[in-house]
C-alpha cells in the first residue's frame, strides 16, 4: 500500500487516501494519516475531491499558483542589486539599444551578489540574464597579445569619472575602440 502510494502524483495520492478513509469505520483518517504519512488536510482535500461533482483527470497536479514560488521572485531586491554589480560592467550594441551584455563569468557575479548577502546559483542569474535583457559576452580573441600595466586600474579610473560625471549631471558617451596592429 505504501510502496504503490509514494508512486502516485500529488493529485492521486490525496485521491488514493481519501478512498482508503472511506472504506474504513470511525478512525480510519487517523490509521491513514499514519500509515501513509500524509496530513490530515491532505486526506480532508481528497475527500472533497470524491465527493464534488467535478472529478476531471486534466492532468494538473497543482491549482494554478501552487507550488513554491522560483527564487528570483520570492527574494526582495534581488533585480537591483542584480544590475548594481552588472552596472560598470554593461556594453551594448550601438545599433540595437535592447542588446545588453557583460564580460564577467557567471561565478563573479555570484560572488559580487554574495557579498552583499544574496546566495544564489548559476540557474538563477541565467534567469536575471534573460529577465533583464543581457546575453553573456564571449571572448572571441584566442591570442594575447600581451598585458598592461594597470589594466583593472584604468577600468576603475573610468568608471569612477563616468559616476562624477553622471553625479554632476552631465552626459556620459562611451566609445568602443579596437587597436589596429
């Protein structure tokens, strides 16, 4: 009896319960619930079911809205702090103001979330990726040709004049350029 219940969906299981609490005297929800190890409401819900006119099989488990809700939209402020720490680290296309996209890896961006107290996944900034329109940047260029001294440092000199500039109210144009060799 065990062995065939914990092999029923949701919707069969509290059915299942329900007729074996109704082939049974006075006590028989109590020799369910603990025999089967479903809860009382479980049980009183399969009964309703049997008894209501409308027993359909349309292959829903759960009531619209059941279940538990993804993570991306049960967590307060997960968007924002999502698009702070993709905020100096956002491109785009010129030509197509929707294309947005990022250079830094999915485990950065983890980090950078974790640090301001929010643990997620890599499934769950896949899903900030598409909500918020970005696609992930693919390095294309396979040779270095070779590093600068203060590389990240140049970075955060220019994202530090775009905010003084965008604090004072002035425009910021940013420019992508290649070197030619």
């Amino acid at each position: 009896m065990i062995m065939f219940y914990d092999s029923l969906s949701e919707k069969d299981k509290r059915r299942y319960a329900a007729i074996e609490v109704l082939k049974l005297p006075y006590g028989g929800r109590s020799y369910i619930h603990n025999i089967l190890n479903c809860s009382y409401p479980t049980i009183d819900a399969g009964i309703t079911e049997l008894k209501s006119d409308k027993i359909s099989d349309s292959g829903v488990v759960r009531a619209p809205g059941g279940g538990r809700k993804p993570l991306v939209e049960s967590m307060p402020g997960i968007d924002d702090l999502f698009l702070k720490v993709l905020k100096d680290f956002t491109a785009g296309d010129p030509m197509d103001q929707k294309v947005k996209w990022t250079h830094l890896t999915y485990s950065e961006i983890i980090e950078a979330m974790s640090l301001e107290g929010i643990d997620n996944s890599k499934p769950i900034v896949k899903k900030l990726f598409k909500r918020h329109g970005y696609v992930k940047r693919k390095a294309f260029k396979n040779i270095k040709l070779g590093t600068a001294e203060n590389r990240n440092e140049q970075f955060e000199n220019i994202a530090e004049k775009k905010r003084m500039y965008e604090d004072a109210g002035n425009p910021v144009i940013s420019v992508d350029t290649k070197k030619k060799s």
